[in-house]
C-alpha cells in the first residue's frame, strides 16, 4: 500500500500561510518574471483563470474580481515544502519526495487498522503543524494513491484523505477517470489513445496487455499494471538524497531571443534551488544548457552548456538564478533557435545544522554579499545593458518581481510582523 | 525543515571552555555536545515559525515593540496561553481565555484602557494560529 501526499495549490497555501484573510478568496501566483500563472487557488480556478495564463492576459479579469497576485517566492515555498516533507515523516519510515508538492509514503508492512482515518489524520496533521492544506491518497499503487488523493481535492467531504483499495470503487472512479490524467500518460500517450476511442483509465486497463506493451512500451505497461492494482513503480527512498538536480525543458515555441531563453533558465535554476533546500544540500557545480532541435535537419545547430561552481556551495535561489542567467548569456549564440534548455546541478554536499534557524544574520549577510559579488561579476563581463537583476535595498532580486511577498521563514529582516495594536 | 545555518563558531563556541595548549588530554573532550540555542526554543521545527511584534498592547505580558516570538503551531492553545490569534482579517497576539465554546482576547496593558478585551463567540472568524512559547529581546 501506498500513499501519496500532494499539497492543495501548494503555492497559493504557503502564501495564504501568512495572509489568512485570503482563504476563500482568488489567488494566484506568477512565474518568474510574472510571466504567466503557475498556481491558483480554487476561487481563481472558478474565475476560468488557466494553468499558464499570461499575466497580461487574465490582468481584466484580475482587476474585476479582485484576485490577489504574488510573485514566485521559492524561498518561501521551499521552506514550506521542507516542514510538510518533515511531517509526513512521522507517519511512514520512507517518504519519497516527488515534486516540491508532492510526496510518496511507503506503507508495505506496516500495520495500518484503518487506512482511511490515517489518510485523513496525515492530512489534518499537516494542516494543523504547518498550516498547509495536503490531499492524501491511499492505494494498493502509487498510479492510485496519485488518483485517490486527486479524489480527496474533488470531495470535500473526504476531509483530506481518501482510501481506495476495493475492485469495485477503483473501477467506478476509473471510469470517470481521463487516462490523460493518469500520472504516467504523457501528451502524446493520451493523444494516441483518443485516437483508439480510449478516454477513460477503465478503458485503458481493459486494453490487451500485448498491444499495450506494443503500443506504449515498459513505461506504459507499468502505469497499465498499476492502474490494475499490481505495484510496478520502484519507491525511491530517499534516505540519501539525489546526487544531482536537473531541470529542463523543451519548448514549444523555439526561442530565438537571448531575454526569453534567460527568463526560462532562470525559472529552471528557481525550482532547482527550490529541490536543493528541499533535500538540504548545497550545490557545488551548476551547468545551464541550451540546444536547437536536431531533428530539424536544415537548421543550423548548436549546443551550448556553460559550467559555474560554488566553492562554499550554495542554495541560495538568488544566486543560482542570476549564475544561471550569466552562464545563459555567455551560451547563446544569435541567430539560432533554441529548442530545449535547462540547468543541472551535478556536485552536491548536504547542508548542515539545516534545522536551526536562529543565528544566521551573518550567514544570510554573507549570502548577500555573495549575491552582490556575483551581480557585480555579470555587470563587469556584459555591461550594465546586460543586467537583468539588480539589488533592491533590501537584497531582493528585482525581475519584474512586483507583487513578491517576503521571505517569511528564510531571512530575518523579513519575518512576518504581528501587530499587537 | 529549512531555514538558516547556525552560526556556531562564534556564539556556542564562547559558551565552551577555551583551548587547552598542549601536554594532557582535556576533559573537557570528552564534552562533545555544544549548547545548541536552536534545540532549546524549537521544539518542533516543522510548526515553528517567528514573528516580530509591533505595538505596545502586549507589553505586560513581556511582549514589546521589536521583539521576536516564537511561535509553534504544535502547542495545543490551553487557557490563558498567549497566542497569535487571527480575527477581523488580521494577526494578532493576545492572552486567550477559553471559556465554552468561546473565547475572550485579552490585550496586556494595564496602563492603556484604549486596549479591551475582545470577546469572541462560536460565530466569529476566530483561529488560534499558534501558540507563543518564547519572546527573544534585546536587553
């Protein structure tokens, strides 16, 4: 049995953390540079405000129903991420960390009467330590623990937690169920099923398992057998965390344009700074790539990476981001357009003392003025025309980060205040 | 749990004895554990978070302007706990009396009566966020 944790519009939760007044009420939060909205909260989802709408997009719809927007803040929300992961501990002696929002918890061989009431009590118990709103799913699969725990956000009444073990419940939920939804199925998967009429997980699983072997290959046939109740997903324990980080993309769109490919690096190196604190580890090494389609045979092609280190190491987002962004100026070439990008932080130690918080005034300082260092470092090799961030007096990147809320849980000079008036 | 290193070099390590040159093993080798502050005021540090406070109405309460609480959302809100409490679309913190099924939030300062209690029954928007279980000021 497996279960999987996976935080309620995580982004918008953590903001809400500290702004209780705007549960009930539109959020979203922006991608880096406000580009487009990467998390909402139910009320805005109701708006008809889309996964990746472009800000200036949805800004009417903004205005007229008051929706409260913030800029990513990765600092925060790794934070946030680390303290649930450190709950769900509690629970089960394997966690899996899948995303920044999202967990496996191993329950083989433990002795679990009600399975139901401790997917609620999980869920209840991170929301009451860290305020965070969790689904949790409870499954004889990690395929159905993901569905069961996609149930818990539909049904209110669940209460958090959703066990789904008997046949027949599975299959009624798999007949509502889109395959393309199906954690495994991938775009062209699902494409290529709707074009055999098959929509639904329960059509899937009725599939033969030869032509699923030879329609979609292992990876197919594992989500398949899963999706029959057959656990076929390897649980990665954690106990030693990852040797390295990559984040990447391709893209939909080529990208001709040195700003745009910055601005996408710089999303990438955010979310790996975001997986390094959550797994407390300090990078040591950290390539930026970039390449063009090579299936585009007239073309021209290049691939370029640009390697930077970090002697003391570093998980600090702001210097990652703007190391990111220098290497990615340094790589791109006019005139050819880029397909796929990403960062990758290949040497690794972990962080030590990560769980005092108290003290660090010089540490942050020192952070700082490593961050200043490194801006200074952009501003001599490109010129000041170059820069894309620059300090704000109190230390924060500046990147059209306009509606940024502060660095509640990671830096001293920006804990909340309560007004005791 | 996140947040940021110890600086351990300067503040623990004061409170160890000094270096002892050369010649016989010390005793105090033995003594490798180092007074950790963190493990004294953190009790839990997944439902740990810090507050600065702004405002005079807790200051009987040893709550002044500046200072720095701790607060753990794993303390349980017990009667007479000072808390920082979420009411009329904002944070605060105040003394909570529990009573059934209700509350009263009960400012600190008696020397300004523009502070009153504030009652709050089964219908307010009320939440105990966490409960104040250190204040850190300067002297």
């Amino acid at each position: 049995m497996f279960a999987l944790a996976d935080c309620n519009n995580f982004f918008v939760s953590c903001e809400r953390v500290f702004h209780p007044e705007l549960n009930g009420r539109p959020v979203i939060v922006l991608s880096n540079n406000d580009g487009c909205a990467v998390a909402r909260s139910n009320e805005a989802k109701a708006l008809g405000i889309k996964m990746g709408d472009p800000y200036f997009k949805i800004r009417s719809i903004i205005e007229r129903y008051n929706v409260s927007v913030f800029s990513s803040n990765f600092a925060l929300y790794g934070d946030m991420s680390g303290r649930v992961h450190q709950v769900l501990r509690q629970f089960a002696p394997s966690v899996e960390q899948y995303s920044i929002d999202e967990a496996f918890l191993d329950l083989r061989g433990m002795n679990i009467p009600d399975p139901d009431a401790f997917a609620k009590q999980i869920s209840a118990e991170c929301r009451r330590l860290t305020a965070i709103p969790v689904s949790v799913g409870i499954a004889p699969t990690k395929t159905l623990a993901k569905i069961a725990s996609k149930l818990c956000k539909q049904y209110p009444r669940l209460r958090g937690g959703c066990y789904m073990h008997r046949p027949e419940d599975i299959e009624k939920v798999l007949r509502r169920f889109p395959v393309g939804d199906v954690w495994g199925i991938g775009r062209r998967s699902a494409k290529k099923l709707d074009g055999m009429q098959i929509r639904t997980a329960w059509e899937f699983t009725r599939l033969p398992e030869t032509s699923v072997r030879k329609l979609f290959a292992l990876p197919g046939w594992r989500t398949w057998m899963e999706l029959r109740g057959i656990p076929c997903i390897e649980f990665e324990n954690q106990l030693e965390p990852r040797q390295s980080i990559c984040v990447s993309r391709s893209f939909a769109h080529e990208i001709t344009d040195c700003g745009l490919l910055c601005e996408q690096v710089a999303n990438f190196a955010e979310s790996a700074a975001a997986k390094l604190r959550g797994q407390h580890s300090l990078a040591l090494e950290m390539a930026a790539f970039a390449f063009t389609n090579r299936f585009k045979e007239n073309a021209p092609q290049t691939f370029g990476s640009q390697l930077s280190v970090f002697p003391d190491g570093t998980s600090d987002h702001r210097i990652l981001v703007s190391t990111a962004v220098a290497a990615t100026r340094e790589l791109f070439r006019q005139g050819y357009a880029y397909k796929k990008a990403g960062v990758v932080i290949t040497k690794l130690i972990p962080e030590e003392g990560h769980v005092g918080s108290l003290f660090s005034d010089s540490n942050e300082l020192a952070k700082d003025s490593r961050l200043s260092r490194s801006i200074d470092k952009i501003n001599r090799s490109f010129g000041p025309g170059y820069v894309l961030f620059g300090i704000q007096g109190d230390g924060h990147i500046k990147m059209s980060r306009e509606h940024q809320s502060p660095h509640y849980t990671t830096l001293w000079s920006d804990i909340p205040k309560v007004s005791v008036k | 749990m996140q947040p940021n290193k110890i600086d351990e070099s300067s503040a623990a390590e004061s409170l160890l004895m000094g270096d002892i040159k050369a010649g016989f093993p010390s005793p105090a080798e033995d003594v490798r554990e180092k007074l950790d502050l963190v493990k004294l005021l953190v009790r839990h540090n997944a439902s740990t978070f810090f507050f600065r406070i702004d405002g005079v109405s807790m200051v009987d309460a040893d709550m002044d302007e500046g200072d720095i609480i701790i607060v753990d959302r794993a303390v349980e809100p017990y009667d007479g706990c000072k808390a920082v409490c979420f009411i009329d679309g904002e944070y605060t913190v105040k003394k909570v009396q529990l009573n059934d099924g209700g509350a009263v939030l009960v400012p600190c300062n008696e020397h300004n009566t523009r502070f009153k209690p504030i009652p709050v029954g089964p219908d307010d928007e009320f939440l105990v966020w966490g409960v104040v279980t250190y204040i850190i000021k300067k002297t």
